[in-house]
C-alpha cells in the first residue's frame, strides 16, 4: 500500500477519504493499545482489499511477487536425476583414479567454500543482495502480470521496486539454501549413479601420466582423497599397490569407488546439507521480520494520526511576507506531505540582514521540524540566505530537521523562460548541497487557487517536502 499511495502523487486512484477510511477503520479493529506495525498491517490489509476492488491488476502485481514453494523442490529434483543421468566415471569401463568427473566435483565444491569464506571477511554490516539479483526478481514480478499505463502503471512499477529491493536479503538466503540443497543432491545422485551401475558393470580402476611416478600419484590422492579414507575406513593403496595398476593393468575399481563416495559424502553433502539447513534458519528469521523502517515519512504520517500526537512544524520565511493565497497554498501542501494531523505555525519574516534572529524565533516556534521559506524572485546568497540556513538549522549546537521550501509564486506569475526557470532552481540546489539542507519548490499560489485540481504539481511538491524532512535532520 505505501508503493499504491506513494506513486498516487495526486490522488486520483485514492483519494483523501478512501485513506482517511483506511485509517479509522483499521483504528478501529486494532484498538487503541494496539502495536504501530499491528496497525500498519490491518490497515494494509483493509486498503489493499478496496483497492484490488476497484483495480483487479494489483491483486495480480501483488501474487506474482509472491514466493511459489514449488520451485524449489523441482529445482533440487532437477539436480538429483541430472546427477543420476551422469552416464560415465571414466571412459569406458575403466576409471583413470586421476582424472574421474567425481574428483572434479570435489574441486569445484572446494572453491565454492574459498569463496564464500573470502565473501563473508569482505562482507559489510547489512549487506542486501546484489543488483543483478534485485533487478532479475523485479523483472520477474513485472513480466507475470499486465503492465498498466498511467498513474496504475506507476504504482505497479514502484511495487515492484521496492518489493525488490526490501525482499533482496530474504530471497539472498532463500536462493543460497536452494543452491546447497542442490548441490548436495547433486552429489548424492552421481553417487547413486555411480553404485547403480556398478551392480551390472565391472569397472576397473587404473592410471596413466606422462610426468607422474607412483609416487606422485599416491602422495595426491592421499591428499584428494583423505576424508574418504577418515569416513570409510578403507586404507589408501600402498605405492607399490598404485604401480601395479599403472595402465595397461588394473584392478576391480570397487574399493575406489567406495572412497570416492566418502569423499563425496565428507566434503560435499554433509556440509552442503549443513549449509543449506543453515541459510533455511536464516531465511525463516528474515521472512518474519522484513527491515520496514517505520520512521518514513510516509508510516511516520500513519502513525501519528493512529496515536492522535499532533506533528508541530515551524515555517520561517526570510525576506518574503506570504500573500493569503500563499499561506492557502501553504497550508494545503503540508496537509497534503504531512496529514492534516500537523499544526503548522508560520513565523515573523526575518528580514534581509538579520540572519540571527532565526535562533530565537525557531526555539519560541516549539517544533523541531522546521521549513525555511524563500522567494523565488531572489537570487541564492551564500552570506545571506546561506547564513540564514546554518543559523536555522544548527541553534545552539543542537540539531532540527530543517528543509528549504522556495515560493516560485511570483517568479512564474512575470512569465519567466523555461531556461531562466531552471537555472533559478539551480542556484537554489547548489546553495542547499552545500549546507546538505532539502530543497523543495512549489508554486503556492497556483496549488491554493486549482484547490484539489492542482493534482501532480501538489502531489510532486508534497511528495519531496516528506522525504525531504524525514531524510535531513
């Protein structure tokens, strides 16, 4: 619901009142001691059933971000007959021991483990999965339903992106248990192959090399080939026992096979099987508490309608006296960002040159959420408007969640040039990077007078003045 009610900037597939009775109603089931995520839920669950009412595609956008349990299953019954089908151990009927498909099965194993060890030291705090990943699961979410135009098109896309990107560390865990269960049957089906075959096949085991003596061989395969001989009990063959089957000889290949299925077992299923039961715990811990920050801007106005605070916000403007159908306009938008829960004060204009009255004002102002009110007319100063914003923002040493709001009522009411418009917006951005200050524009006195046709420039400007203040404080 945060991606429907997000993307609907204007309102026009949800309106005020639909959200309004998403709230009280979910108020209401939940009751007043309830907990914020219960609320959040119940109201989800409320909203998106009225929703889907009136858009039968969102229900379908939100089943085809849905997990299908079965996948996982033919994916590991995949690997199991693909390790069965493996029709050959060597060539022929004869195993070379030093060249057998299942010592490469043991090395490509070994690698994964050096990997994974040298991904987990590099790894950071938090880290989601990789992009590619991300983009592979949004795409799949968007290519298993129509993909509606318009402001439904958006919601669907942003639903999508954000599942996505919320999802990434739970399908990261998911995917490696299907990896390592995988892999374990894998193994366990080239082995059962293997043992299958042998009942009505006589293999023989022997070795050849150009460079190899021996000895060589019988000091790798003590290395290859030790957790076979710890599992099994079978001793390795002597050197002399190893020169004796030195090709064009050979002997009976079942004691071979026996270590090499140890092996196996010791360095590939056991710890496959442990990992996968591994990133399962991990994956059930992760599909129950998803990393939902609650202090968005968007729950944040929920949640503050749900316990009935009021949020107090400080607007400061710097040498502009707002005309009334600014102040409308004023009052609209931050109704429109923040809930109608918001008791906005505005303060006495401080004048040009008197960057430090701002310290007393904004403390008398008793709100710790403060928009700092500009002119388009004027032009960005450092010494000036710039002081006005450090001395706004940082009273005392203290901290406050400070955004720049800047009126181009009157900059677009002379009928200034799209190239003069956007290089006006420029300065006032650069001014803000500077002191890492949000900048938002709006033309106020246009969304006072369209009322509830302003439509996207209200809900754009609304849009940005939220996460604005929730993201710089």
């Amino acid at each position: 619901m945060r991606a429907f009610e997000t993307a609907d900037s204007a309102h026009v597939l949800w309106s005020d009142g639909d959200r309004a009775w998403a709230s009280r109603a979910a108020a209401e089931v939940v009751g007043e001691g309830a907990r914020d995520a219960d609320f959040l839920a119940e109201r989800a669950r409320l909203a998106l059933g009225r929703f889907g009412e009136r858009f039968p595609v969102i229900p379908r956008a939100v089943r085809a971000l849905c997990w299908r349990p079965w996948l996982a299953s033919a994916i590991a019954v995949a690997a199991f007959i693909g390790g069965l089908m493996v029709d050959r151990i060597g060539g022929g009927q004869r195993i070379n021991v030093l060249m057998p498909p299942v010592l490469a099965l043991l090395a490509w194993n070994l690698a994964v483990y050096l990997l994974m060890a040298a991904r987990f030291c590099r790894r950071r705090p938090g880290e989601a999965m990789r992009q590619p990943w991300r983009r592979a699961i949004g795409r799949l979410a968007t290519g298993l339903q129509p993909h509606p135009e318009g402001e439904l098109g958006t919601a669907v896309a942003r639903l999508a992106s954000d599942w996505s990107r919320l999802s990434a560390p739970l399908h990261g865990a998911r995917t490696a248990r299907i990896l390592h269960l995988a892999a374990a049957l894998l193994a366990t089906g080239v082995l059962a192959g293997i043992y299958l075959r042998g009942l009505a096949f006589a293999y023989e085991a022997t070795w050849e090399s150009t460079f190899l003596a021996a000895g060589d061989v019988h000091r790798l395969l003590a290395i290859a080939l030790a957790p076979g001989v710890a599992l099994s009990g079978i001793p390795l063959p002597t050197v002399d026992e190893i020169e004796a089957i030195r090709a064009p000889a050979g002997e009976n290949a079942a004691r071979w096979l026996h270590l090499l299925a140890a092996s196996v077992a010791a360095i590939v299923i056991a710890p496959r099987l442990v990992l996968a039961l591994l990133a399962r715990l991990v994956e059930s811990r992760r599909s129950t508490s998803l990393p939902i920050a609650l202090d968005e801007p968007y729950f944040a106005r929920l949640l503050r309608d749900f316990r009935g605070g009021p949020l107090r916000l400080s607007v400061i403007p710097y040498s502009y006296t707002l005309p009334p159908a600014a102040t409308s306009g004023l009052e609209r938008l931050v109704a429109r960002a923040l809930g109608g829960n918001t008791q906005l004060t505005v303060g006495a204009a401080v004048r040009y040159g008197d960057e430090d009255a701002p310290l007393r004002v904004g403390s008398d102002s008793g709100g710790s959420q403060i928009i700092a009110l500009f002119n388009a007319t004027a032009t960005p100063e450092r010494e000036a408007h710039g002081a006005f914003l450090r001395a706004l923002g940082h009273p005392g040493g203290g901290s406050r969640r400070l955004v720049a709001l800047v009126d181009e009522s009157s900059f677009l009411a002379r009928g200034r040039e799209p190239e003069r418009v956007a290089g006006r917006r420029a300065a006032w951005r650069e001014l803000c990077a500077t002191l890492r200050v949000g900048c938002v524009f709006a033309d106020l006195a246009a969304i006072a007078a369209a009322g509830s046709a302003a439509g996207g420039s209200l809900g754009e400007a609304a849009s940005a003045l939220a996460d604005n203040l929730a993201e710089h404080g």
